[in-house]
C-alpha cells in the first residue's frame, strides 16, 4: 500500500513510522530485526531504509602505492526492504538519491524496486561526497532531487527513457521528498528553499517528510510557510531524541539545526549520561505529543540502532 494511502486510512489519527540504516558491509540483518522486533507492537505501517552512496578510500598495495578505490559501506537497501516486507508485513520505503547514479541505473532500480512489489521511494538528492566541496551530480545523472521526482512520476504513466518503448508498464509510485524547516543548509534563505520544495511538489511528490528538529515552533512554522505557497500535500515530521551530551554539538554540525536554549541549559546541568538520556527522551516525548496534538498524519522517527529510546517514546505518547 501507498503511504499516502495509509495517511488516507487512518482519517486523521497519526500513524508512526521508523528509519533504519544498512548495517556495514559484511554485517547481517540481525541488528536492524533488533532495532525492529520492539517496535513492531507500535504497528508502523511503513518502514523506510536509507540508501547510503559510494566513499572513496585508498588502499596501500604490497609496492607501497595507494589506489584511490570506490566502496560502498552501506549496501543492501532494496533487498533490506524487500525482507521487512515479508517478515513484518509493513511497506517499505527505499530511499532513492540522485549522487552515485546514472538515470538509467535510477529507472533499473525503479523496475527492480516495482516488480518486488515496493512501491514507495523517498526521493532525495543526497550530500557531497566527503572529499567534496559541494554536491556535483554523477555524469548522467541528475542534479537535484527534483529530477528524480518527474524521472519516478513519468514512469508512473509508463514513459521510461529508452523512447522506443511503447505502452510501457505503468509503475504506482508513491513518492516522498525532504523538507526542512530549519532550511537546507545551502540554500540561502528559507523562501527560496520552499520555493524548491514546491517545485518537487508539482513535479508529483505525494508527501514531505522532514529533517530532526527539536523546537516544534520551526515544524509549525514551515508548515503554515508551507500552505501558504500552495504546498499542500502532508508533512510528516522526523525526529530523533537527543541521548548523548556531544549530541549538543555534533547533531548541529552534521544535520545544521539549532538546539533550543532550554534543552541545552538542562543538559549542560546533567551530571551524568544517564541523566542527558532521560532529559533527552522526555524532550522528544514532549515534542511527540505535542505534534500528535496539532494533528500531523505520522511520526517518523529516526532509530539510528537505539530501539530502547523509542520504544519509551511510542509508549508515552501512542
Ligand atoms: P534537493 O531537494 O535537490 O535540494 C538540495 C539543495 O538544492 C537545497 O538547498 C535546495 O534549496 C536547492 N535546490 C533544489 N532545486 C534547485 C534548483 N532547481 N536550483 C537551485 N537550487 C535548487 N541522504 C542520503 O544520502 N541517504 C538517505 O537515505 C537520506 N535520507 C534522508 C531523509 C530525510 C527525511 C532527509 C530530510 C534527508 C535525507 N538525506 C539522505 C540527506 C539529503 O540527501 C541531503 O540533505 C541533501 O543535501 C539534500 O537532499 P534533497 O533531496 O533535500 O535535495
């Protein structure tokens, strides 16, 4: 089932839904069944799986010289979908980036995705490479993740690059893109962000899922900022709870939001982890009924490994 069909069958009661990451290569499913067994009896409909692109790393040979190789630490995204579907019965929802991809290795992994029966992709640009100053697209690939909604969207109606193809098979995409209400951190202003986000909106994206944040005064913001621009379609907001101290500086720099002041001074008066955990956790609780208050169609939490966290959560506020 469709996401959005889901949102549409819970007729305004807010669902949850959960992220989890590939393990590393050469690691098993057991730990995302870990992470997931708990959680099940919160009934997600929907369980995404990030999509995590190549690094570059150099390997030293026996001569002594170094060769710059390309690997992927995270593989296993479609097949990791594919296997939570058949064990919990819950839809997946792959991530798709544009960084890393051809378009024509997008639209075969769009098949593989459509015959396995998924039929959700989140649908994002993805970051610069750690090397990178910048996000530059692969050759032949697309820039922003705008392209990635209309290249989904027209194989929807059975369009697909190779132009002889005629009556194509139409895939049943339901299609997510991100939002974020602290702004992307290179756009230059919030308008102009929105202006994107509506543009990835009329290119077909059924629904908005946005980065972490702790002050639900942004969430409510970006959403009026939202409609207000005639972006209509439902915005589900992404949270994580905040478990460690360093968190108060690593979550800013990696995700570029803003911690409020009243959670940093509570956690820089803790005096021990377990103290910065429980103040944590109790935050996004607040955060979590606060948002079901104001009626948003879904919770999306970002696990990140830590099932026990969110299992306190769910079951404060669901
Ligand atoms: P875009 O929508 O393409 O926007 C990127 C930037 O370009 C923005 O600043 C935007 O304002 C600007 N822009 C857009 N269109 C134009 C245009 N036409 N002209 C000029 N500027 C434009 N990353 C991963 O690698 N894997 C994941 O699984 C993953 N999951 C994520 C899930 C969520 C919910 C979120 C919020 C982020 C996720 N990310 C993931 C991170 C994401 O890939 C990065 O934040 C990335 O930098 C931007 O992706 P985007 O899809 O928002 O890009």
């Amino acid at each position: 089932m469709k996401v959005t069909e889901h949102f549409e069958k819970a007729d305004g009661k807010t669902l949850i839904s959960f992220e989890v990451l590939p393990p590393l290569k050469g690691g098993s499913m057991s730990g995302i069944f870990k992470t997931l067994d708990p959680l099940m009896e919160f009934k997600p409909p929907f369980v995404d799986v990030t999509y995590h692109r190549e690094e570059y790393i150099y390997q030293q040979h026996a001569s002594g010289y170094y060769e710059k190789t390309a690997i992927r630490k995270r593989p296993g995204t479609v097949g990791i979908c594919a296997a939570l579907m058949h064990k919990y019965g819950v839809d997946a929802v792959p991530h798709l980036i544009c960084g890393g991809f051809k378009v024509a290795e997008t639209e075969n992994a769009l098949i593989d995705l459509n015959f396995l029966n998924i039929n959700n992709v989140l649908a994002l640009r993805g970051d610069a490479m750690e090397f990178e100053k910048h996000f530059s697209p692969t050759e032949g690939g697309h820039k922003y993740a705008v392209d990635l909604v209309t290249q989904i969207k027209k194989m929807n109606e059975g369009i697909y690059l190779d132009t002889n193809i005629e009556n194509g098979s139409k895939t049943e995409f339901c299609v997510g893109v991100a939002g974020y209400p602290e702004k992307h951190f290179e756009s230059p202003n919030l308008e102009t962000d929105l202006k994107y986000l509506k543009d990835k909106v009329d290119a077909g994206a059924d629904y908005i899922v946005t980065q972490m944040f702790f002050d639900n005064s942004k969430f409510f913001a970006f959403v009026d900022a939202c409609r207000k621009i005639g972006i209509n379609v439902p915005i589900v907001p992404g949270l994580k709870p905040l478990t460690k101290g360093y968190q108060l500086k690593s979550i800013p720099r990696m995700f570029y939001i803003n911690m409020p002041d009243d959670l940093v001074s509570e956690v820089q008066k803790a005096s021990d982890p377990k103290m910065i955990k429980e103040i944590g956790i109790e935050w996004c609780t607040a955060q979590s009924k606060e948002l079901k208050e104001y009626g948003v169609p879904c919770l999306h939490y970002y696990t990140m490994g830590d099932a026990k966290s969110f299992q306190r959560i769910a079951k404060a506020v669901f």
